[in-house]
C-alpha cells in the first residue's frame, strides 16, 4: 500500500464536517487549445506523409546505408574524441585562468577570448588551410637551426585531425568557462576545511572542490555536447566523411537531397536523444546532498507504477483531494 | 619567501607548552591586523580568545594552521615551527604538502560548520582517515561511528550534511577534526551560527572533550562556557593582547578598561 492510498483510506471514508474536498479549477482553455494544437500537428504530418515528391522508399533504404552508417560511426567518434580532449583542456585553462600568476590567467584569458571571439566554421576552415601556412612541422629548439624531427604538414593533418583540431579547440574555450563558473561556485571554506584536515592541494581540488563544481558543471556541458555532435556537420566543409556529408556525397549521386537530409536528421535525433541519458545520471549522482531526496530514476519510476497497477489501485493525483483542517 | 625571525634563545626551552606564539605579526594591505601577538598554551588546557568584531580573533586561529601566512614573529607548535624552515635566521616558507602534514595533527572547527556537502556524516569523517592518513576502511569507520556515537549523532551516519540541523552538522564537524586524531583543536566561533536552543549540545561536547585532556583554542563569546571551561582566558583588541589570565580574575576583576567596556557589552 504506497502512502497515498493510506492517506485516502484513512481520510477519504470517514469525511467529517471539517473536511473540505478542494476541486481544481476548470480550464476549457486548455483543452481548446490543445485540440487545435493537435489537429494543426495531424495536418502538418499528413501533408507530408502523402507528399508525392517524397520518396519514402528511399528514407528507408538509406537509413541503414553502409556509408550512412560509417558516417554515423565517425560522427559519434569525433564526439567523443573532441568533448573528452576538450574537457581536459578546458580544466587546465580555467585553472590558468583562476591562478594567480598573472602570465597564466591572461594567456588563458587571450585564448577563451580568441577562440570564443571568431566563427567556428572559420576556425575549421583555417585548420584546414595549415598545410600551406606551414608546409613542415618540425621539433627542435626554438630560434635556432636545431631539428630533431619535422614532417609533411598535410601529411601529419588531414582533414580528420584539422577537424578534431578545430572543434577540440574551440570547445575548450566554452567549456572552460563553464569549469571555471563551476569551481567559483564553490564556497571557499570547503577549501578551508580540507586543508584544516591535511589535505594537498590537489587532492582537495579532486576529492572535495572538483566534485561540488560538477553539479553545476554537468547540466551545460550536456548541452555542449549536443552541440557538438552537430557541430560536427559542420566538417563537411573540409571533406570529412562524416554522417552529414555522406548523406550530402550520397544525394549529389542520386539527386534525392531531401530524403537524406531526413536521414540524417533522423540519426541526429536519434543520437542527441541517447546523449541526454548519461546526462541524467551523472546529474543524480553529483546532486547527491543537495536536495533532502533524490528523485526517482524513470527506471524506479516504471518499477513503481508497475508495482500499483499490480495492486489494482493506480496512485490518485495529489491535488484531485485533499484534505484541508 | 623568507622573513626574519626574532632573536629570541629561549625558544628551545618552552616544552611544557604545545603552543607557542612569538610576537606575530600580520598584516593584509596596509591594515595591520595583529601586531606582536604572543602567546602560551600548555598542553591539555582550553585557552579562550575574546574580543570585539575586528580585533584579530580569526586571523591569529587562522596562522595557527597557516590558513593565513605570517609576515613575523613564529608559531610552534608541540615543538616544531608553523609554516616554515628555519635555516640561521631566516625561516623559508614550506611547501604546500608539508604544510599539509602539519596540519594533520591540528584541527579546526568553523563558524559555518563547511562539512562536504556531497558526503555523508560518516564518508565526511573518513575521507582525510583514509585518504590522507591511510587507514584502512574497515578501521576508518569504526572509529568514525565512534566518534558519532560520542557526539551523540549515532544514527546520523548515513544523512548528508543539509538533512541536519545546525547543531548536528556542528557536532559532525568536530568528529570530522576529532578523526585525525589532533594534538590541538582550534575553533572558531562554533556556535555563534546556531539558533540558541541549538548551542548547548555543541558546547556540551566541547566541554567534555576538554575534561578528556585535549588542548583547545576556542574564539567564543560564550561567557559562561569560559568561565567553566577555561585555564586562560585572552582579550584581545587591535591585534594586541590586551589582558590575559585565570577566567575568574579576567571576568571579575579586568585591569583595563577596554576589556571592562567589552566585558559589559556582551553581558
Ligand atoms: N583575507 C583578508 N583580506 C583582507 N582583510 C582581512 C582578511 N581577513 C581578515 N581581514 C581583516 O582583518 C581584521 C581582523 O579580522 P578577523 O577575522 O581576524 O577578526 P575577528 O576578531 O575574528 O572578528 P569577528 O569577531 O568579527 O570574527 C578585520 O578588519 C578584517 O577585515
Ligand atoms: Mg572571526
């Protein structure tokens, strides 16, 4: 019996003259306008659904394309490659940026402000183009005629790496505001009682600092990696193969642009969808300690639900009665 | 970084003390904060720092464990020099690992209580036991439930620190200093967060811990705490010492006249 029920029972049977059963409010409003919301919605996809100039046979087919699935596969890696680099990154210049060596917090500072200050089409282009800034890279010391190794710029670069270069970069810039906004919010007498403890330095910023900034670290970068995983359309321009320009390789051979540009936006849905779980969780455990319960995961929630149905009593809305002394 | 130390040969000789302060001297800017404090506390007694808002209180509890550094004089305490190295007659400052080692064996309490907000009661206590101090698990949380069930909060190991009343966190937090196992405890205005009702059963364990032997600087502006607790009792204002001694004579019979005008407003 889930406390609901015990509170009806106890409540809902034995009424005396002192109860009030509050009614909700009627809203018709509501109702109205959820109506033509939907039947705007039911119009909208049939118009598609009978639109000859779609090929619905075609979407089908090349949902499953092994180029477009090859695309889906080097989407998530540049993803994923990008966000955790990034992410490094991005910890390192926001504690250059919070140090107090005044050369480390304005190099920092010029590298968020340049990164942040220019487009990043432009900036993935740029990377693109390095091969002929710089036609060798070398390693040697610096300012004299000492070369201990050097190689082919495009060679070294190719579009992949200039890519991975350019979103990596770029994002370290965002993120690392988002790091640094998550350590200041952290009260400084957490650091105080961690070195009253004989705690290092580094192992308060890991064990005690580290872990409060995640909570308000976590809920942005979700988003930023779903930017990113967008973002990464943007690399057709340099020719990278991923699912976006596969899909636009595929359509100049077959001319059904449309078709899979819908493709395409359906893995990309499919895809961001999938990223918000892990979001989710790593949200519930670094929120541990902020609110006096946790909420339920959806797993607990279904567990739960199933669990009354079971009993034959679903679990009455909270304001549908209550009762008021 | 290095400063001059205060010639000063009697120094080796002080033992029967665990804390000495030589004429300290901080400032931060151009506010001269504490100005040639000195001090003596010997081993198992409770030293009680007074004063008005301002004169100095924290900063001095804050050298002890070198949350501040200091621009003169020196700390030691049981036998070894707060903060820095000496070498002839300049001390360098240390590194910030031994730091941390020397801050193991002093504990501190806080005002506002700053407990990890994302562990609970018990994991507050055995984080520096085991990470720092390199208990085993097991034994960690013995001791840890231990100390909890000596603040009495034993069935408070599992909640987090906002599922706690003021009082109760305050409490956590001594069995958190208590857990690595300190040769003196400084606290600083421990109660003067707390709702009234709430300050007796922090000063409760205090009280207690002091009839168990341990040495303890406490900033407080319970006067009745003192009076019970306390072998030595300090005024201080501007930065200075201005009286210090016995509670009784103290509260009963101050010599100055800064201490009688502060002593009648905290009454
Ligand atoms: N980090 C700091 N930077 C600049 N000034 C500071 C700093 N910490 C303390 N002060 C100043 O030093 C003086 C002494 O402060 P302290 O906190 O030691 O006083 P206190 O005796 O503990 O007072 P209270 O009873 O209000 O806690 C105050 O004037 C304060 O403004
Ligand atoms: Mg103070």
């Amino acid at each position: 019996m889930t406390a609901l029920e015990q509170t009806r029972s106890e409540f809902g049977t034995e009424a005396t003259d002192d109860d009030v059963v509050a009614i909700p409010l009627r809203r018709p409003w509501r109702w109205i306008g959820a109506a033509l919301v939907l039947l705007l919605a039911a119009a909208f996809l049939y118009s598609v659904l009978t639109n000859p100039n779609i090929d619905f046979a075609a979407i089908g087919q090349f949902l499953f394309d092994q180029r477009i699935l090859e695309g889906v596969g080097l989407t998530l890696l540049i993803t994923l490659i990008s966000m955790v680099v990034s992410t490094v990154l991005a910890v390192v210049v926001a504690a250059m940026r919070l140090s107090s060596n005044p050369v480390l917090s304005t190099v920092a500072w010029f590298y968020v402000w340049a990164f942040r200050g220019t487009p990043l089409l432009v900036q993935i282009v740029l990377w693109g183009y390095l091969g002929r800034l710089y036609e060798k890279l070398s390693l040697g010391i610096p300012f004299t005629d000492v070369v201990f190794w050097h190689i082919d710029t495009n060679q070294l670069i190719s579009a992949f790496v200039a890519g991975l270069l350019a979103l990596t970069l770029n994002q370290a810039a965002y993120s690392s505001e988002i790091v640094r906004a998550g350590m200041l919010s952290v009260d400084e007498g957490q650091r105080e009682a961690a070195y009253s403890l004989g705690m290092s330095p580094l192992y308060t910023f890991r064990r005690v600092l580290l872990p409060q900034a995640m909570r308000v670290i976590i809920p942005p970068m979700g988003n930023e990696t779903i930017s990113m995983l967008k973002n990464t359309s943007l690399l057709s321009v340099i020719a990278v193969l991923e699912i976006y320009t596969q899909a636009t390789v595929i359509s100049s051979q077959n001319l059904k642009q449309v078709e899979l540009l819908i493709v395409a936006s359906l893995w990309y849905l499919l895809m961001t969808s999938v990223l918000s779980i892990p979001q989710y969780y790593l949200e519930r455990r670094y929120g541990r300690g902020t609110s006096r319960a946790l909420p339920p995961t959806p797993l607990q929630r279904m567990r739960r639900a199933f669990a009354s149905r079971r009993h034959g009593v679903a679990p009455a809305p909270e304001t549908k009665a209550v009762s008021v002394i | 970084m290095s400063i001059t130390l205060p010639v000063d040969p009697s120094t080796t000789t002080s033992h029967r003390s665990l804390v000495e302060i030589r004429r300290v001297r901080k400032s931060f800017g151009a506010h001269q904060v504490l100005r040639d404090v000195s001090l003596a506390v010997p081993a198992g007694t409770v030293t009680v720092l007074l004063g008005p808002s301002g004169s100095g209180k924290s900063t001095l509890l804050r050298c002890i464990n070198h949350l501040e550094t200091i621009d003169g004089g020196r700390i030691i305490v049981d036998g070894e020099l707060i903060g820095y190295r000496q070498s002839g007659h300049n001390a360098h400052e240390m590194t910030p690992r031994q730091i941390a080692r020397q801050r193991r064996g002093i504990g501190m309490v806080f005002q506002r209580f700053n407990l990890f907000p994302h562990m609970t009661a018990l994991e507050n206590i055995i984080e520096a036991p085991i990470g720092i101090a390199g208990l085993p698990r097991a034994q960690a949380r013995t001791r840890a439930k231990q100390l909890l069930d000596r603040v009495g909060l034993a069935d408070f190991a599992a909640h987090y620190p906002a599922q706690l009343s003021g009082g109760q966190q305050q409490r956590v937090a001594i069995a958190r200093a208590l857990a690595m196992d300190p040769k003196l405890m400084l606290f600083d205005e421990p109660t003067s967060a707390l709702d009234p009702e709430l300050v007796g059963d922090v000063l409760d364990v205090m009280r207690e811990l002091a009839k168990e032997g341990m040495t303890m600087i406490v900033v407080t502006h319970e006067i009745g705490f003192a009076r019970g607790v306390a072998d030595q009792v300090v005024f201080m204002d501007g930065g200075v010492v201005v009286e210090s001694g016995r509670p009784e004579h103290v509260f009963d019979d101050p010599q100055r006249q800064r201490t009688r005008n502060f002593l009648e407003s905290v009454r």
